[in-house]
C-alpha cells in the first residue's frame, strides 16, 4: 500500500464524508430558494414566520456544508500523501465528550496534544475504544486525519494551540499511562524500532490465573482433565432429554483420542491461523475496565416464565419505547391543537405535528416488520432447556464499543482457536451501557437456542446465558469458517501488539 486512500475503508468513509458535505449544501440552496420564494410570493400574514423557519436552517446548514467541502478536500490531500499509522491514545476533555486528543509517537518519546476539528455530537467517535488505540495521518505539526482503528469515520485534528494548555493535556495523558503503554502493530508499515523488547509470549491460560478457588468436583473446573470421565454429562444440560442436546464436538469430548485438542499436548498442537485463546483473554484482561461492568442490571421477569413483552430489556430491544415516546409527543401537540393556539402559531404546531406523525408512523413500521419478530425469536431461543457451553472471551469493537462474545471449546489448552463470534446488545444504559455484562473477561457460557437460522440456512440465532441471566445478541452467531475475514474480525477486535513500552 502507497497511501492511506489505498485502505478500501478509508477511501469509503471519505466518499461518504463527501456525500454528506454535497447533501449539506444542496439542503441549504432548497432552503434558502425555498425561503425567497415564500417571501416574494405569499403575502399572507404566515408568510414571515414561514420564511425564518426556511432561512435559518437553510443558511446554517450551507455554512456547515461549505466548511465539510473544505474540510474533506483537506483530508483527501493528508490521506493520498501519507499512510496510516496506529499510536497510543488518551480522550482529553468532559466525561460526556472528548474535544481532543493525545497521540504517543511511534518512538515512544513525544506526546501529540491535538485538537478535534467536528460537530459536538460527533466528539464521541474520536474517542480510544477499550484498546486505548486510535489511527493517525498527517504531520503532528500542521495537522491530520485520526480514526478508529479499522478506519472508522474520518475526523480532522490540529495541533492544539496555547502551551499551557498542551502542557496540562499532556501531563493528564501521561498520568493516565500513555507513555506506557503497548505499541500496536502499524497497519501500513513497519513500526519503529526505537522502541525496545517483544512482548513475552507464555502458554500459561489466563482462565486458570482467575478461577483459583477450590472446585467440589470434576466438573466444577472447566480446565481440568476429563479422560476418565463419563461422557453423559460433560457440558450439556443433564435435564435436557436428547432431543434437546446437541452431539459433542470432537474437540469438546474427553475420550476423543490422541487427534483432539482435549488430549494433544501444546508442543504438538498444529500452529493456529488466527489469534488463540490465551492471546484473545489476555487481551481482555487489559481491555478490562470497572465503567458499569459486573454491575447487576434492574430487575426484570424471567424470560422462560413470560410472554417477551413483559421482559424490559426485550421491549427496549423490539423498539417499543421509541413508539411510546412518539405517541407522546403526537399526544401532546393534538392536545395544544385542540386548545385553539393563537393564529400565528399554528405553522409551528402543524410542521411539529407532521414531523412528530412522521416519526410515530416509520417507529411503529420498525416495530411491526422488524422489532417483534426479532424479540420474538430471540426469546425463543432463551427459553429453550438444551444448551450447550462454551468457554468466551469479552471483547469490545472499536467502532462504537460494542460487547462481543468469542467462543472457544469448553476443554482446550490456551493454544485452542475461536469457534464463533456473537455480538451482543449493551445491556445497560447510555450513560452505564456496560452495566449487566459479565463481571469476569474470560469464563464459561451456555449457548440456547441453535434452532433459528438466517434466511441462507448459515448462520443461527443462539442467546448466551452467564451467571444465570442472558445476553441478548445483536445478530446471529457466526461461526469461524475458516476464511481471511473471520481472522481480520478477530484482529480488528484484539489488534495484536508489536512491542512493549518501556
């Protein structure tokens, strides 16, 4: 690769940064036209109000437009003369928003205090996900492009002007470890050597370093060696009948023989195509933070004792509430309607209650085609007894932070490869969504459901049960197909680690 436009999702983002910028400016020419047209034309008494309700926006609008034109010109130039880079990174600012950033240089030696040149509500995309990692390109001195890694959207930074305020900013990076920590592996090139010693690499399983208390018998540690053990009730539910339990994997039983990763010692294992076990919990453990994680979330009704739409976080995830909210508001502009508002007011109200109709008829289309079918099947698959358990790994995609479940054999040393990858749903709230995930990184889960499928038959729904509650999943279970795609979901989630700070 030559430039960072050579990255497919780079030059992507960028042509939807464009499309944006023209929709922009476009929106605003309609507006401004629309709002002389009205002045001109229309002598009524509305007439005025009309013309500021189209003006204002319109001209808004153009400006912000006119400076994204710029703006992505800009990013053009910086992205087809440089390559992207990934450094350490820190969010300086409110707890809310991140106006700016601290990039570590590759070498380790400098601090890049940089300021974030975009909309108030677009703060949160620049913001390091779990990894503490974000992409860089352009000149720390003039100015570039920072993303999330995977190229997510395109933002502008600039130097960060005033010297105490970069001298506070980097003084708050550096508190919070920044000079210290790993650095990524670069995605365009070689990282720089200046940086000493490769990460030590050992076969110990970070399962075993968290799950240290006594077990009261053989199946209370997942770990332990199971060759002589009875094959009836290795992982599946015992009151399950055998309909309902699926056959083990060779990988998953205990007498599978000298071929199966329950019996092969490490020195003899075949070298994985993809992260393993002990790299992906390892990685976990570090992406391990206390914001809202292993906090129980409100109770609710047990989804295998009631109809799906008595269970809250279903409800939320069918899109009941937005429905709810929209009725309200449709309510309450029929009800001034209906008061008898002033005569200038009633364009106002009637461009709110048209919107606010709008609004309440597209959520309850969402709702009817989209949101009870999904809850519906995802509640049946919660319900069902059999199960079969998997030992998982928490990780977080860096675009948007979302949980992701990665599934491995239930017996397996830490060599052993990903099965499948499930995302989940935040179950908490926007402030605390980390709020109702497990409390550990790494340990086991019951998978149900395996009876639902996607329309091509590849792929089915499933809902992971740990400490006794589920998981709702945001899409299918996907399971490791062996291809390059799968193994870069898996990099993209655990980015891998060239060197260690010192």
């Amino acid at each position: 690769m030559t430039c960072a436009l050579d990255v497919e999702e780079t030059a992507a983002g960028l042509e939807r940064h464009r499309r944006g910028t023209a929709l922009l400016v476009v929106a605003g020419v309609v507006a401004l036209v629309l709002a002389v047209a009205v002045e001109l034309l229309v002598a009524d008494t509305w007439a005025s109000d009309a013309t500021y309700w189209l003006f204002a926006p319109g001209f808004l609008a153009l400006c912000f437009g006119i400076g994204s034109w710029g703006n992505a010109r800009r990013m053009r130039r910086t992205l087809g003369a440089g390559t992207w880079s990934a450094h350490p990174a820190v969010a300086i600012g409110s707890s809310q928003y991140a106006t700016s950033v601290v990039l570590r240089s590759p070498d380790g030696a400098e601090a890049w205090p940089l300021t974030v040149i975009t909309t108030r509500q677009r703060y949160e995309l620049v913001r390091p996900g779990p990894d503490g990692v974000l992409w860089w390109c352009g000149d720390p001195r003039v100015g570039g492009v920072v993303t999330t890694p995977g190229s997510g959207p395109l933002i502008w930074a600039k130097p960060m002007r005033g010297g105490r305020v970069r001298r506070r900013s980097v003084a708050r990076a550096e508190a919070e470890g920044l000079m210290r920590r790993a650095a990524p592996r670069q995605p365009q090139g070689p990282l720089s050597k200046s940086v000493p010693g490769p990460v030590p690499v050992t076969v110990d399983d970070p399962y075993d370093r968290i799950y240290t208390a006594p077990y009261d018998n053989l199946y209370d540690n997942p770990d332990a060696d199971h060759e002589d053990s009875p094959d009836d009730s290795l992982y599946d539910n015992p009151d399950a009948g055998p309909e309902d339990r699926p056959d083990p994997s060779p990988d998953d039983r205990p007498d599978a023989g000298p071929g199966t990763s329950s019996s092969v010692r490490l020195d003899r294992e075949p070298t994985p195509s993809g992260p393993t076990y002990a790299e992906l919990a390892a990685h976990a453990q570090r992406q391990a933070t206390p914001l809202g994680r292993g906090r129980a979330p409100r109770p609710e009704a047990d989804v295998r004792e009631v109809a799906w739409w008595r269970v809250r976080s279903l409800r939320r995830v069918a899109g009941v509430q937005r429905v709810l909210v929209a009725l309200a508001f449709c309510a309450a502009l029929g009800a001034a309607a209906l008061t008898g508002p002033p005569k200038e007011d009633l364009l106002k109200l009637g461009v709110a209650g048209a919107l606010a109709l709008g609004v309440l008829v597209y959520s309850c289309y969402q709702l009817l085609t989209t949101g009870i079918p999904a809850a519906r099947l995802t509640a049946r698959a919660a319900a069902r007894p059999g199960y079969v358990q998997r030992r998982y790994v928490l990780l977080y995609d860096p675009h948007g932070g979302a949980p992701v479940l990665v599934l491995f054999p239930m017996y397996g040393s830490g060599g052993a490869e990903a099965e499948g990858v499930l995302p989940l749903i935040p179950p908490g709230s926007q402030k605390e969504p980390r709020r109702g995930l497990p409390a550990l990184p790494v340990g086991t889960v019951s998978l149900h459901g395996w009876q639902d499928f996607t329309p091509d038959d590849r792929m089915p729904f499933v809902v992971p049960w740990i400490d006794g509650r589920p998981l709702w999943p945001a899409g299918p279970y996907r399971e490791a197909d062996g291809r390059p795609d799968f193994t870069a979901l898996l990099e993209r989630l655990a980015p891998p680690l060239e060197t260690q700070a010192s």
